[in-house]
C-alpha cells in the first residue's frame, strides 16, 4: 500500500506509537510520519506508507497550526503540564495585558528547544538527557510565527486559549512559556492540538477508530491518499513514454524536448496516461535531473 493517510493524532501516544497502530492497521511495513507530536499532543499527522517514505523531506509545506491552553503562574521543567512544577508565581495580570505582550511574539521570534524535546545534540536526543536529569547547552534558532490569536480568557483563572500559525520548528509550549516569562509571571502549557500541517487541514483527518474500521470493511483505498496530493505546490512537467522510461531508470531528461519554460525548482513529473512517477528538478543547467522516483 503506497500514499498517505492523514492521522488524527490522539492524546496520550507517541508519534512512533501512532505509526505503530498504523502500520499494523495497513499491513504496511514501511510506514514514516512527517512531524513529530508530543503524547500530549492531537491533531494532524502525516503519515506515509509504502513508497511515498521517499518523498517524506521533499514535502513543499511544512508550516504549522495548532490550537493551544495555557495557563499563567506555573512553571515546569518540561514547559507543560505533564511535567514537574518548579514554580508557583502570584499572578497579576490582566486579560489585555496578556493579548498586548502576544503581539510581540509575531513574526520572526529566537527560540531555544526545550530540554524535554527530539532535538539532537552530539547524537543524543535532548529529551534521553532530560530524564537523566542533564541539562545541556542547546543553540536558539530563528523560527516565524505568521499570527497569534486569542480564542478564549478567563482572566480570573489566569487560563487562555489561542491559536498559532507558525513556521516549521515552532515549539509552541517554549512560545507559552517565554510569554510567561514576558508577563512575569510564568506560564504552563495545558493543552495542544494541532489543526493543520503539510498543507492539510484536521477536518481531513481520521482518527484511529475509523482507520480499524475502514480496514475491517475493505475502505481503506478511500482513506489513504496518493502521494502527488501532498506535492500540489510544485508544477507539473508532461513527458513523452520515451522520456518516462528514462526517467524511470535515472536518466535526466533534456529542456529542449521537453519544450518547457525555464524555471529553477522541482516539478512533478507524469507520463502520457496521467501517471505520476516522481519528482523532478531544474537547476542551472540544460536538464531535468531525476530528484526521486515513484515506486508504487
């Protein structure tokens, strides 16, 4: 079985354990997602079977959005609920104080990965030194938060609910928390579901129950999407049988025949009957170099 089935992510399981269940509801050995959630953590989680696995890092989208709870005054080590309260702050912060101080997490913001993530360093993953109780120097990056919006106060409870469009890379509780820190006064992550990546949004998504029953009922050819569908941003070159043949095989293929305008980038590449056989790419030269092969 080869595409990609939209999973909605449930609470409590990781990434690697919704794979699992997917795996074992298709009957698909090789089976990968494009991003990872906490357990905490619903929502959108793209997940390739078969031969789509090899187009997982060529995937044109990769912005996020999530709907995410907060709530001000408490501080943990793993910068949500789950984790062990360092601290407990007096809060005195009024509702539009905390709608003021968001607006200057928009746009291009400097985050430091949370100890308690899959970030790597020197070949460790942060969260295995996290629970040995190491904490190590780990190096900001440049993310972008394209819009922040608050969909729920209750300023007497210090309890906020908002949702977040953001680059890829985005921690959304290191977000709450150095807002927590902005306002003075702390803050938790208490929920997060996730509502949009890749370029698909979560009313696509099913959830594990209604993958085992699409299984059982022989449905599943209606769940799982073709790979192209995920590749939609990149434009479409048409060749000839002869050119997908050599194609097929690695070979590059010559702008000339294939009368196309010049442009730097990738392109998906289909055969004379509109079948898609992989991604393609124009560089500075004089051909369409093979980037990746389909394999159905």
């Amino acid at each position: 079985m080869t595409g990609i089935i939209l999973l909605d992510k449930p609470k409590d399981i990781t990434s690697f354990g919704a794979v699992a269940r997917v795996r074992r509801i298709c009957g698909e050995k090789k089976c990968g997602h494009t991003g990872t959630l906490d357990p905490m953590a619903t929502g959108v989680l793209t997940i390739m079977l078969g031969g789509a696995t090899r187009f997982c890092e060529l995937l044109p989208s990769h912005d996020k959005a999530y709907i995410a709870s907060f709530r001000l005054g408490t501080v943990t080590d793993t910068l949500d609920i789950t984790g062990k309260v360092l601290e407990t702050r007096e809060v005195n912060v009024t509702a539009e104080q905390v709608k003021e101080k968001i607006k200057g997490f928009i746009g291009e913001i400097s985050q430091l990965p949370p100890m308690y993530s899959a970030v790597s360093v020197d070949g460790q993953r942060l969260y295995d030194l996290a629970r040995q109780g190491i904490e190590v120097e780990r190096k900001a990056r440049n993310v972008t938060v394209f819009s922040i919006e608050v969909l729920y106060e209750n300023e007497q409870a210090g309890e906020y609910q908002i949702s977040v469009e953001c680059s890829s890379g985005t921690y959304i509780r290191t977000l709450i928390s150095d807002l927590g820190e902005a306002l003075g006064c702390g803050a938790v992550m208490t929920e997060l579901r996730r509502t949009r990546a890749n370029g698909f949004d979560i009313e696509n998504a099913v959830t594990l129950e209604q993958l085992a029953e699409a299984a059982e009922n022989g449905m599943l050819g209606e769940i799982v999407m073709p790979v192209d569908k995920a590749l939609e941003e990149y434009p479409i070159i048409m060749v000839t049988a002869a050119q997908a043949k050599r194609f097929r095989n690695g070979g590059e293929l010559d702008l000339q025949r294939l009368k196309y305008p010049r442009m730097i980038g990738f392109f998906r590449i289909y055969d004379p009957d509109g079948n898609f056989i992989g991604l393609g790419e124009i560089g500075c030269g004089d051909s369409l170099a093979v980037k990746r092969v389909f394999v159905g």
